[in-house]
C-alpha cells in the first residue's frame, strides 16, 4: 500500500445542502411545531374523511398490504402496518424517555418522583372512574383505558407556546407526569388490550430480550446491534397476542445508559487529541492534513462516542423522525371520522371519554397533587396552585395515545367513530382551556399552598 501523502482539504464554508435543510432543522427544533404540525393533519384527516369521495378514506387506510421474505409473509391493512409497525418506534422513543427519567432524570430521586407519580396516577384512575360510572349501565367497558391517556408531546407543545409566561419548573413538571402517564397507558396496552396470547410467540420474545440484555451487560453500545436483535422481537410480538408496540418498549430498557468515559476524562483525551492535532503543523502548509492528523481527529472522534451514552444518541436521532413523520401519519391515518353518523355526541362512549379528559384529569391531577403535597413532596419551585391547575387541563389532551387505544379498544366497530370524535373534541377543548387558563392565570402568584377557590 502507498504511504498517505499529506493533502490540502478543500472547505466549503456553507454547503448547499446546509442551505436547503436549515430552514426545516429550525422547524424541528420548534417545541410547539410538532403539536401544529399534528393539528394540521387531523384537520386533513378530517376533511379527507368528510369531504373526500364516500368511504374513499378508510378504503385507502384499510387497503391490504404484504410484507415478508420468501413464504414468511404478513398481510395486514396499511393502516395497521402504521399502528403495529411505525407506531413501535414511537414506542421505543417513550421507552428511552421512560428510562432517562427514572434513571438519571427528574424520577430518579424519591423526592421528585413522588409529586408527578402521584399526579399522574390521580389524572389516570379519576378519568378511568368517570368513564366506567357513565359506562356501567351499558356493559361496554372496552373505552376505560381512552381517557387515561396524555400526549406529552402535544400538551408540551401548548405549554412552549406560553414562553417565559409559566416559569421553567412547570414544563418539568409537566414533562414527568406524561412520562409516567406515558408508562401507565403501555401497561394498559399490555395487559388490557391484547388478545389471543400465544405461548411459544412469548417465549419467542423472551429470547430476543435475553439476548438484548446480554449485549447491554456485555458493553454493546451500537444502535443497529440492538435494532438487529429488536426487529425479530417485534415480530414475535406480533404473532403473540400482545400488541406490537409494547416491543418497542422492551428494548428501550435494554439500551445502555452508562459511558466508558467521564466528563475529566473526556476534557483530558480531547484536550490531548486536540494538542496532537496542532503539533502536527506542516511549516510550509499549516492548513495541510497529514496522517498524524487524521489518527488525532480519530482519536478525538473516539473519545466524543465514548462520553456519549448509547440511550440519549439514539433519542437524539429518532426524535425527529417520531415527532414529524410518524406521528403525524399516525394522526393522518386515523383522525378522520364521518361527523355525519348519527347519536354521536349523546353516546355514552362519547360522553365517557370526553369528560374523562375535559373533567377527569384535571380533577385526578389537582386532588393527587394536593395528598402527595400535604404528605409527601412540596410543589416545584416557582410553580403556583395556578399553574398546576393549568397543567392538569393540558394533560386532558389524550389525542396520538388515546387515539391508539380506541383502535385496540373498538376496532373497526361504530364505536369507534365515537371514541375518535369525542377524543379530538375533548384534546381540542382541553388545549383551549388550559393556555387560556395558564395565559391569563398562570402569572398570578399563590398566596397560599392551597388549591385555588372558585372565584379564583
């Protein structure tokens, strides 16, 4: 082989590409474009499924679709490719959220875990309670898990909207309860909404999370390794009555979190990478690469992969894709209902579901808080009764994961029509009602730690 010869690299100030993609990376790192890009496309949706040729949006959801190699084939509908399929990657993006949080986040310690945990656990039940007290009579109970349901994403989205109206701590806040809302609403899933559960399938996916959990105990810190043991699993699920999604979940908490370099020990290697690099000056040319160079940029390379943990770089890179692609298709693919069927707003579904969220959360969140603050924790520096009443209303926006349960919980019956209308209705009012309040509420202080009167 020819020794590396020393070369003169030729630098493009600002690519081209950098010019074309800036304005839609700018987009991205929008908190609330996400939710506006979602709204957008429920709207469509909507149209679509109102104004568009009879029947045409569902017959085009619901067109069949195979995948497989050889005889190993899959036929399912479009739309289910996206819930089953996509949807796991949204899943696994909740799971490493999940994990960072309990692991080295704000629920990581006891103190600050006990307030969101039992918060959310008050805006999940209450709901739950109101829809089954409306529902009982009828014995249509498949709707319980609907209104449990937050969109951290959305209502996070409403709360960036308000700037430096809120103070920080509330976004925290906030942040923590849908995580845990999040965790609730995947065993919900797991446990409630599967069906015809298939032995051999479980033990199937057994392996493949031994398997992941080997590489994580065994220092695999590469993304595909752990998609390549994660994509079988999926499959499995599948084919085992739990829902497909949940797999997504499971190799979250397979991910590594820890790193083979510390922050000193970063500074020190980068810093002798850094001072190779310079050293290695060429007197007639000090623009010149040399091989020296290269095993320095290597080097420094190196040490900015290993100070990394495995778990934030794959959050990192699948967030945006989540975010603006798949869940946006999520709610395109499912947000359009017929408004023309008849009973729907009188139905008791509809009802149950709808002041689940309006009523149910708010309520759940406000008296939760209230117990763990008189025995337990203390309100989030800077965060008022206000505000927290402000936040329970945001987290009545169940929209992406109470849209998810309604199609396991109703399928392709009536009622889920229903469950889809009063679900939009009730994210839409919750949103409203919840900037409005944190808008023009939100900056008053607390003149006390008791929950705010009603002629607040």
């Amino acid at each position: 082989m020819s020794a590396h010869k020393p070369y003169r690299p030729v630098v493009s100030r600002v690519p081209l590409k950098d010019r074309l993609v800036r304005p839609f990376v700018a987009f991205a790192h929008g908190e609330a474009n996400s939710g506006m890009l979602l709204v957008a496309l429920a709207v469509v949706a909507l149209l679509w499924a109102n104004l568009g040729p009879a029947g045409h949006y569902d017959q085009f959801w619901n067109m069949p679709v195979s995948l497989g190699i050889g005889s190993a084939q899959s036929h399912l509908t479009l739309r289910h490719w996206i819930n089953d399929g996509l949807m796991a990657l949204f899943f696994l993006l909740v799971g490493l959220e999940i994990k960072r949080e309990f692991t080295i986040g704000e629920l990581s310690e006891r103190r600050n875990a006990i307030l969101p945990i039992v918060a959310a656990l008050g805006g999940m039940l209450v709901p739950a309670g109101i829809f089954l007290l409306l529902n009982l009579h009828t014995g249509d109970l498949r709707g319980t898990g609907v209104p449990m349901a937050t969109d951290i994403a959305f209502s996070l989205g409403v709360l960036a909207l308000l700037g430096s109206r809120v103070p920080a701590g509330l976004k925290v806040f906030l942040a923590a309860i849908a995580i845990v809302d999040d965790l609730g609403a995947v065993l919900v899933i797991a446990f409630f909404y599967s069906k015809g559960i298939q032995p051999s399938m479980l033990m199937a996916v057994a392996g493949c999370l031994g398997a992941l959990v080997m590489m994580n105990r065994l220092g695999v810190r590469s993304s595909l390794a752990y998609f390549a043991a994660g994509i079988p699993m999926w499959a499995f699920m599948l084919a085992s009555g739990v829902h497909a999604t949940v797999a997504g979940v499971l190799l979250a908490m397979t991910i590594p979190i820890r790193t083979y370099l510390d922050p000193v020990e970063f500074t020190s290697d980068a810093r002798e990478a850094l001072t190779a690099f310079e050293e290695c000056k060429i007197r007639r040319d000090p623009r010149l690469m040399t091989e020296e160079r290269q095993m320095a940029v290597r080097e420094l390379e190196l040490a900015c992969e290993r100070v990394q943990m495995p778990l934030e770089r794959m959050e990192d890179a699948l967030s945006p894709w989540v975010n603006f692609l798949i869940v946006p298709i999520f709610a395109l693919a499912n947000a359009g209902v017929n408004l023309s069927g008849g009973g729907q707003a009188t139905s008791w579904i509809g009802a149950g579901i709808f002041f689940g969220l309006v009523l149910g959360k708010p309520l759940g969140i406000l008296l939760a808080t209230y117990i763990a603050t008189r025995k337990w924790s203390s309100l989030p520096e800077g965060v008022t009764w206000h505000h927290v009443a402000g936040v329970s209303m945001l987290a009545g926006i169940g929209f992406t994961m109470s849209l998810f349960i309604a199609e396991l919980a109703f399928g392709p019956a009536p009622e889920h029509d229903i469950a889809k209308l009063a679900t939009l209705v009730a994210s839409v009012v919750a949103g409203v009602v919840g900037y409005g309040w944190l808008r023009f509420k939100g900056a008053v202080p607390a003149r006390s730690e008791a929950p705010p009167t009603a002629s607040a």
